[in-house]
C-alpha cells in the first residue's frame, strides 16, 4: 500500500477499532477516485450508492430549489471526513441533495453492496456500521441544534473550528448560504472576529 492508503486505512481502523484482518478483507472493497473540482460525488434525485472518505478536497451538500434554481448549502467535508448523503445510502431512496467538490479533490470508496457485505461477515465492520450511524445522526442533530440555539457568530466560530481553512479555501457566498445570512453579514461576522482576536493577542 502507498503511504496514503496507510493513512486511509489507519483512519478507518481507528474510527472502529477494526483489527488487521478486517482491513485487509475490506483492501479489494475500497476504491481510489479523483474528483474534479465542480464534478459531483452525487446528483440530486438519484440513489447515493458509495460512502466516501476524504483523502484530499473539499465538498458540500446542497439542495437546489427546482422552482427558484436558489441553492442551500447544508454541510461541509473536508479531509479525514466521510462524505455522503446517508439517508438516500441506507433507505436506497433517491437522494434530496448534490454533492459537489469545491476543489480538485481525492477520495476512496466503498460501494454499498460491497460495505453491506463486510457486515454481514465481519463483527468489527458491523460495528463500523452503527458507529457510522451514530456519527451521521449527531451530525445531523448538531446542525439543526446549532439554527436553534446560536447566534450567526458562533455558528460561523463553529465551522471554523470544523474546517480551519475554509475560508481561504471557497468563495465567501457558500459560507453565507451555510449559515443562512447575507455576504455583508458575513463580512461583518469576519471583521468582528478578527478584531476580538487582535485585541485578545495585544
């Protein structure tokens, strides 16, 4: 294996203690692809057939509006993260949301007959499998949670510390959309940080 496939591996062991038997099983399962930047991982209205594991990139889900063309952007996934729309994964069921790279990006795959079959032979990969669950669910329970109880701020102080480049990383609207405020609010947000930040450095 190459270094980079030792640190996918790695990933994945220690995400669910699988032992070395388990990850060699699961070696001839997991795929190497390249996705360019704008390319999708999965289109909107079909079936998500593959969960994914960032090696390198960016990518987010969104939803686009087929009356308004507007798109919302719902989470982000960058680099050590597992990236699909697990709802449509594990119902079979046509997925709500894009999911698009927003750099040239890296990522390994398994396919979801293929993941079904190392649980059904391999007690750690079954547990992979609720662990995935758990991970996606508080996910997605942390989202909404955040809508509810933060502010604008602490939102975007929250993706910062999730993705500590993002900034640097994609266009100024895709933050806005995610946090569901205006690009001049953002700038604002932006300016208020920083100068807490310089204050608290001097």
């Amino acid at each position: 294996m190459t270094n980079r496939n030792d640190a996918v591996y790695q990933h994945l062991k220690d995400f669910a203690q699988l032992n070395d038997k388990d990850l060699t099983d699961s070696q001839p399962y997991w795929k190497p692809r390249k996705i360019n930047k704008g390319d999708f991982f999965n289109m909107q209205s079909m079936v998500c057939n593959d969960l994914g594991l960032i090696v390198k990139g960016i990518f987010r889900i969104y939803y686009r509006n087929p009356d308004t063309k507007e798109d919302k952007n719902l989470f982000f996934f960058s680099e050590n993260q597992f990236v699909v729309s697990f709802r449509s994964f594990v119902s079979r069921h046509a997925c709500w949301y894009f999911i698009e790279a927003m750099e040239d990006s890296e990522i390994f795959f398994i396919s979801y007959h293929d993941l079904n079959s190392l649980y059904e032979t391999h007690p750690n990969w079954g547990k992979f499998g609720r662990l995935l669950a758990e991970h996606f669910f508080s996910v997605a329970q942390t989202r909404t949670e955040e809508f509810i109880f933060f502010s604008h701020e602490q939102r975007y102080l929250r993706l910062l510390d999730e993705h500590p480049q993002i900034i640097e990383r994609i266009a100024a609207y895709h933050i806005s959309s995610y946090l569901g405020i205006t690009n001049p609010s953002l700038s604002r947000i932006r300016k208020r940080v920083e100068s807490k930040k310089v204050n608290k450095d001097t």
